[in-house]
C-alpha cells in the first residue's frame, strides 16, 4: 500500500512537471524594437443606430411618449382612465387631437375638453413606464392656449400603478394663445414604472401641445439632454469615433421612410416625428408605438462625439432604400438632392458662421466647428447601382471637400457573392475607407482571426463597422451576450488589431438597446428605466480601446502570428505617450496554459500591470442583477528574468503592461 502511494505522488509529480514542461514550451516572442505600423485614434469606436429604443425612450432622456400628438395615432401613449368613448362625459371630459395643416413639420395639438374637473385625468404612460428616483428634480414644460381662461390651473403628478402620487407640481396657464410654460418637481421615491398624470382645476377648453418631461440630472446638465448613465458607459470607453445615426435606419424601408439629417436640426420643437423603421420589422417583437421624436438629431450627435472625445463619422443615404425591404432605388438623374444633402452637412459641420449651415450650427450653440472628418455613403448597399452612385458622391464631395473621408460600403456579408463585387469594384476606385459587416457564430470569430493577414496593404483601409458574435438564433432575433460570444470577439479583435495597417476602425453593433423594448440582440449595453450596465461584450470592447496603443509591434510563436493555434491568440502593441509596451492574450480553451513571453529590443521596469477578464462558464453574462459579474481585475506583475511568465486562466483575456526604461 505504501509502495503503491508512493509510486502515485511520483507518478503525479512526474505529470504536473511534465505538464509544465510541455506548457513552457508556448514561448511567443515580441519584437518591442520595430513598430510595424501606427495605430489609428480611431481604431475601437462606437456604433450608434436607433434600434431597439435607443434614441427616445434610452439616450435621449425624453420620458414622455409622443409628447407632441405626432404619432399615427396621435394619442398613443395617453390614456384618458375617466372618459369613454361612447359617452359625454360630462362627469369627466375628453381629448381630442387637432390637426393644422399649414404647420409642415408639427401639424398636431391636443385639445383637452374639462367637463368635470374632479373626474377628468389626461395620462402618459412613458416608455415602458417613467423612471423615477427619490429626491431626483424633474423638468417639465409645455404650450398651452387657454380659452376665455377657463383652466385656473393644470396640476402635474407621477403616480405609480396604484395611482399613489409620488411627486407634483402646477402650472398656471395666463394666457388664450400659445405660451410656453416650465416647472420643475421632485420624485419622492423610486419607481421605475412611473406614469405622469395631467388634472385641471376649472372647467372649460384647453390647447396642450409639446408636453415634455426631463430629468434635471442629464449628461453635463445640459437642458433637454441625454441620459448620464449611458453616455457614462460611453465616454468610459474612450472611443476613437461615433457612427451615427446608424444602419439600416439611415436607409430607410422605402426613401421616404430615410433618415434626412435636415429634418433633426433647428428648434426641437420643429423637427418633424417620424415611424421608427424598426416598429415592425420583426413581427415577433413588434413595436407599433416606436417613433422618433428626433431630439436627439445630427447636432446632438456632433455635440455627444465631442464630448467623449470620438471622431464624429455621420453615414447617410445614397439614394436607396434598405434593399433586405423594397430597394427603391432614386434614378440617377434625380440623384442630386441626395448629394447635396452629403455636400450641406459637411457646411453643418465644418462650415464658418458665414455660410447658411454653419450659421444654423452656430445658432444651435455651437459656434465653432465639429472638425468632421469622415463621411459614409449608403449603409450596407450592395451590386452595380451601389458602385454606380457611389461614384457620383464620390466625385462631388472630393471636388468641394478634397481632404473629407469617405466610407464606402461592401454589403451586408463578409464574404459571397455581393462581398466580392463591391470589394472588386471598390479597389478599382482606390476607395478609401471600406465598410465590411459580419454576425457569425462565435467559432466563425474565432476561425476568422487571420480574416486580414492577406489583405493588401495599398488597397483600401478597412472599417469593421457592425459585427458582434451571435450566440443562439430564434426564430432570427439572436439572444444572449453570453461570455463565449464575448471572448470570441476579443480573439478576432486580436487579428484587427495585429493588422492595424490595413484596418483602420472597428466598432460592436447595435450599440444598446432597451430591456422591455428591444428588436434584436445582442446589444453591447442594456438599460431599463433605471439602470444601464456594460455587457460582457462591453468590458471586451473597453479593454481593447483603453489599450490600444499607439504603435504595432510583432507578436509570434515559432516565428507565427498567433491565430488560434493552442486555442491562443494574441496581438502586441507599444503606447508611446505612457511609455509602455502592451500585450493582450487570449485564451480560449477550456484548461488554463502557461505561455513565456519575450519581450526583446526594449528594457523594461520589473513592475508591470496585469488585466484579466475571465469567467468559467461559456453561458456567463452580465445582467441587471449582477451588472459586474464578468468585469477586469487589475493586480501587479513583477518581471523576473527575460521572459514574463504569465498563467493564462480558461476561457479567459489577459492584458499584460510593462513600462519602458
């Protein structure tokens, strides 16, 4: 017996040196002397497009729903809980919608009819309900005509679904036309399904038009503004650049249905609601009361890219409609309005207060430049009327704005038929910057690594504007940001890295989405009412921008770029203003590996930083439960020797830091 136990602690020891042995055997060598190419600014950004309630009803911190009557229905969004409609109601009243033809852009207000005004209420029920915390102040205006005064006052409660008040405040209309009235009320407690309710002291006629309610709490406290906590989440990121307004949005199901960006600018109270494109697109997760109020139009998102520090790229449409719905095509002799659009919003943007639309943009509150950049024609066209109008905006916008980038598009499939059309054409152009798209399995990201080893380097830059690892697929609406789909991306995000020379931007899509509200998933970041947080995805996107380098350096096994082989990936940077060099791992086998890195041509401190973001199960991810479930955890490193030694856990993604003497 004891023989026997001694022959297994041998025979144990034997195999866990042994192991060892073989896993020392992983040695990657970085190359820290030679920088291989720059790394653009722009590398890890954000992709913006108002699906899944992005805009109204999540970063625009509007709480009211169809605050203007705009809807097709033009009461969606109000209830009347006293009024029927097959009566009088002279115990209560009621609301009819008035429409004015002459006003283009907001031909809709209410006209509220107060019978009794102990038993008359006029509700909003929000988006998804109303988010409210105790001792937050809320702002709320309206317009309102008055007739003959017969409203003393108009009261203004959030009550919960037991019609307990949980905040009010009052507003004294003076006046029989139109006036703008403001007030502001704190919530006593929290709630995140809030509804505001509207009574009137006095009986009689009232207009109400523009209700609309706002925290005071928003993104740098700006009036009307944007919810903080998301764009928190954003500017945490620190990202290179902003896509907006989106996809498929900017093309529109027909091209009356598009995205016109001059119809988001001027007063908010003059842009014109418009049907969301996404309302209905899915029949299984229809959304009939989703609109866009266009509160958040091109000026806020000039104003937001600003803000988080991100290169503003606005994509609008080329003159067709999204060709997955009708691919309405514009003939190309009635193109030109659609070019022009592309040429005004460059004046928008960049034009000095001299010109009619940089003087609009100074009006807005913003009398300097945006300093735009880049520009993107059509979403994800794709076949010979995409190439044939390309070439039109092309040519105008480099005659006018020679040094403005433009974003041509290679469709919707990394690969196929259409890809290689538009690819091959594209180069033909010498295109500058090509947007390629892919929604893949998460082995497809991790098979993909090598996607742009081969790429030439004097073609076209690459941008990998929408792409996300889709883990299950129901009935087409993919569900989960589990952990597996996140450390896939990271393992193909080593390969956009590593080919830094010909991929130029990159970004996650869609960006959010709302978590009673939403048309397609994953989403990168989820919020309700109350709360927001980071998905797994998330913190893989953060930990790849926030070490991104300035410099490429070479990262190889056996003289290799690692692209899977061992279930290791890896890409290798060197930042030039922390002075520091920068290697990101990626570990996806299901048992940890020990890899020794040497690091040559570079003396390095013995302290380094080493960041981790792992998670033992494939199924893992965050949630609004447990928002930090899959997060990094920093500690110190301590170089011994010349090479670092590092134990990559399972399923798991390791940032290693080392400054340079």
């Amino acid at each position: 017996m004891k023989h026997n136990l001694i022959s297994r602690i041998t025979l144990c020891g034997l195999l866990i040196s042994g192991f060892y042995a073989n896993a020392q055997k992983i040695i990657l060598e970085v190359d820290a002397a030679k920088t291989i190419t720059k790394i653009q600014p722009t590398m890890f950004g954000l992709f913006f497009e108002d699906i899944n309630f992005a805009a109204d009803g999540g970063l625009y911190a509007e709480m009211i729903k169809n605050r203007s009557f705009e809807f097709e229905k033009p009461l969606m969004g109000w209830e009347q809980p006293n009024t029927k409609r097959l009566s009088l109601n002279q115990q209560s009243g009621f609301a009819l919608p008035i429409t004015v033809l002459e006003n283009k852009t907001n031909p809709n207000f209410c006209r509220v009819q107060v019978n009794d005004d102990k038993g008359y209420a006029l509700v909003n029920e929000g988006f998804r309900g109303m988010g409210v915390k105790k001792e937050a102040k809320y702002n709320l205006s309206l317009k309102a005509a008055n007739h003959d005064g017969a409203i003393k006052k108009i009261i203004i409660q959030f009550i919960d679904k037991d019609k307990k008040v949980l905040g009010e405040t009052s507003i004294v209309p003076t006046s029989n036309d139109w006036k703008s009235y403001s007030t502001q009320f704190t919530a006593t407690q929290t709630e995140a399904k809030a509804k505001l309710k509207i009574t009137f002291e006095g009986t009689g006629t009232i207009d109400l038009d523009m209700i609309s309610l706002f925290p005071e709490d928003t993104w740098k406290n700006r009036k009307n503004g944007l919810r903080k906590d998301i764009v928190q989440l954003l500017y945490n990121m620190k990202p290179g650049f902003l896509r907006f307004p989106g996809g498929c949005i900017v093309e529109g199901r027909t091209l009356a249905d598009r995205y016109q960006w001059k119809n988001s600018v001027g007063e908010v109270e003059n842009r014109k609601t418009r049907i969301n494109r996404w309302n209905m697109e899915f029949p299984q997760k229809a959304a009939p009361d989703y609109f866009q109020s266009f509160g958040l139009g091109f000026f806020e998102y000039f104003q937001l890219s600003e803000d988080i520090g991100a290169a503003a790229l606005p994509v609008l449409s080329c003159g067709m409609a999204c060709q997955y719905n009708t691919g309405e095509l514009t003939p190309i002799d009635e193109i030109d309005p659609y070019v022009q659009d592309a040429l005004d919003l460059i004046e928008f943007a960049n034009g000095s207060e001299a010109t009619p639309w940089g003087k609009l943009r100074s009006d807005m509150g913003h009398p300097k430049p945006f300093n735009l950049k880049y520009i993107g024609v059509g979403n994800e066209q794709w076949g010979p009327d995409y190439i044939e109008r390309y070439k039109i905006f092309e040519k105008a916008i480099k005659e006018k704005y020679p040094k403005i980038t433009i974003v041509s598009g290679s469709g919707p499939s990394p690969d196929g038929e259409y890809f290689d059309y538009g690819m091959q054409e594209l180069r033909k152009l010498n295109a500058e910057l090509v947007d390629e798209h892919y929604y893949k399995s998460p082995q497809w990201f991790r098979d993909n690594a090598a996607r742009y080893d081969n790429y030439d380097r004097k073609g076209p830059k690459v941008f990998a504007g929408e792409y996300a690892a889709h883990s299950t697929i129901d009935n087409k609406l993919i569900t989960k940001n589990n952990w597996e789909s996140a450390f896939s991306e990271a393992a193909f995000m080593t390969g956009l890295e590593r080919n830094a020379e010909v991929v130029h931007l990159t970004s996650y899509a869609p960006l959010m989405a709302h978590a009673e509200a939403w048309q397609w998933a994953p989403d990168m970041i989820w919020f309700n009412n109350l709360e927001a947080y980071g998905s797994a995805n998330y913190q893989v996107q953060k930990l790849f921008s926030l070490n991104k380098g300035t410099d490429l350096l070479n990262i190889t096994k056996d003289g290799k770029p690692l692209t899977g082989q061992n279930n290791l990936y890896a890409s290798a940077v060197k930042d030039a203003n922390t002075k520091e060099i920068i290697v990101k791992l990626v570990n996806t086998s299901p048992t940890p590996q020990e890899v020794a890195i040497d690091l040559k041509g570079s003396k390095l401190e013995s302290k380094g930083t080493v960041i981790t973001l792992v998670s033992p199960n494939l199924a893992d991810e965050n949630s609004f439960e447990t928002p930090q479930k899959i997060i990094p955890t920093t500690s110190e490193y301590k170089l011994k020797g010349e090479k670092a030694q590092m134990n990559l856990p399972a399923y798991s993604i390791t940032v290693l830091k080392l400054k340079m003497k």
